[in-house]
C-alpha cells in the first residue's frame, strides 16, 4: 500500500464532501505518478470557459462539455485509463463515472447543485434539477431509465440512489479492482482492495474476492483467513454458515498442500 495514497484516503474520509478529490485518489492508485494538480487546474479552467460563454445554467455546462469533446470511451471502454481522472481530462474520453465526475466538478465550481446517482450499471448526473447521462454528456429522463431498468429485469429499488463522493471513490476504486483482477494481475488486484477496505471494511464481498486472488496466488493461508475474515462480516447467519463451510474446506485444502 502506497503510504501517500493512504494519507489521501484518510484525509477524504474526514471530509468526504467533493468527488474530484475522491476521484484523484482513484487516479492515484491507478498511476503514482498521476497529474492531480493539473487535474483540479483543467477543471477550474473548463468551469471559467463555461461561465465565459454566457448564462449559467444545467442544461449550459452539458453543452460546453460536449462542445469541448467530452465524450464516452468507445471501443477503449474497458481499459484502466478511463479510471484515472488526469487522463480523463487530457483525452476528452472516459467511462459514466469518470466523465460524470467531470461534469460535477465543473458544476460545483460554477456554483450549481451537483450530485451522483448510482444507477445500475451506468453512472448518472443530476445538475441543478437536469438528469444527465455523462457517457453521452447529455440529457436525459426518468422515463427513459425507467424503461432500461425494465428492459433490463433491474429492480428500481435503490436504482436512483444518490452517489455521495465516498460512493464515487468505492465505484471507482472496484472499477480498477475488476480490471485487474481480470487482467491476472492477482497482487495489485490485492493492493487496490487494500485501499477499499479503508473505507468500507465490513465489505464481506471483498474479503470473498481476496480469497479468491489468494487461491490463484497458491497461498492457502491466506484464503483461509480472507474467508474468516468475510464470515465475521457476513450479513446474515444463512451466508455465515456458508463461509464457514468454505473456511473448513480451505484448511482441509492446506493441510494437503502442506
């Protein structure tokens, strides 16, 4: 765990009030190295273009984004630079959260009502009371997301939830845990949930999936106390049970590598 990213987060964590600073942190872990200054500079340029442009409306910051060539990943969407704020901003693409962080952090410095929404999936926006889909950089309506949801067998239950900056850091910290991790680079896989369990450490899931990268890794000590560790945070007695089950099975499975 990089000490400096570690500080970062801590220092978020007693003030978890802007998604830009969530968002370098993300930026941070993805590459030591990343731009943040820039980062915070080019979104402090974008807001003063935008208000330079006239009125300052919602509906007018969408549009000076997508003037300024904003606009979805394409074929790249699954590549880890769209998880890196810096990046994000010099190539003008990005995945929802990334390109929808951009949105609020030009937003919030023109003074408007800016805020996630933790839609299944796909990241949205509102601004003011404009609901934005940031993968297009435009408008769009509940209607619309309400007929993906049914089209899509999701539930809408929680499906509008706000998406607090903390919120923005956890999606955009399992983003990269995922790309990792299915690249096969089990120990950064690792390295990045580190920094997660910071901040949500009752996340039994995590502890699950670091289990999982253990056993990859052959080191079977290590799923068993991944596995301890998710059951004495399970969410309920039916998914205890089973993790005890599977504690039991990975020490029946050590003791055979031993």
């Amino acid at each position: 765990m990089n000490p400096a990213v570690q500080s970062a987060i801590e220092r978020f964590l007693e003030d978890p009030s802007d998604p830009v600073e969530g968002a370098l942190i993300a930026a941070k872990v993805v590459d030591a190295d990343a731009r943040v200054d820039w980062a915070r500079e080019e979104i402090a340029r974008l807001a003063h273009s935008t208000a330079a442009a006239g009125e300052v409306q919602p509906a007018s910051v969408v549009t000076a984004l997508a003037n300024a060539g904003f606009q979805g990943a394409g074929e790249r969407y699954y590549e880890i630079d769209n998880s890196a704020l810096d990046r994000v901003l010099r190539s003008r693409r990005g995945i929802p959260i990334s390109l929808g962080v951009v949105l609020m952090g030009v937003a919030r410095q023109l003074g408007l009502d800016a805020l996630g929404v933790n839609f299944p999936r796909h990241f949205l926006v509102t601004i003011g009371d404009l609901l934005v889909d940031p993968y297009r950089v435009a408008p769009t309506s509940i209607e619309s997301c309400r007929a993906w949801l049914k089209e899509n067998n999701v539930d809408e239950e929680n499906a509008f939830a706000i998406a607090t900056p903390k919120d923005v850091l956890v999606r955009m910290l399992n983003n990269v845990r995922l790309l990792v991790h299915q690249s096969g680079d089990f120990l950064r896989a690792l390295d990045v949930s580190d920094y997660l369990l910071l901040i949500v450490p009752d996340a039994y899931s995590l502890y699950v999936e670091r289990a999982d990268a253990w056993l990859r890794l052959n080191a079977p000590e290590m799923v068993v106390t991944e596995l301890e560790r998710a059951a004495e945070h399970a969410p309920d007695k039916a998914t205890e049970t089973r993790l005890r089950e599977r504690v039991e099975q990975a020490k029946r499975r050590k003791s055979v590598v031993h």
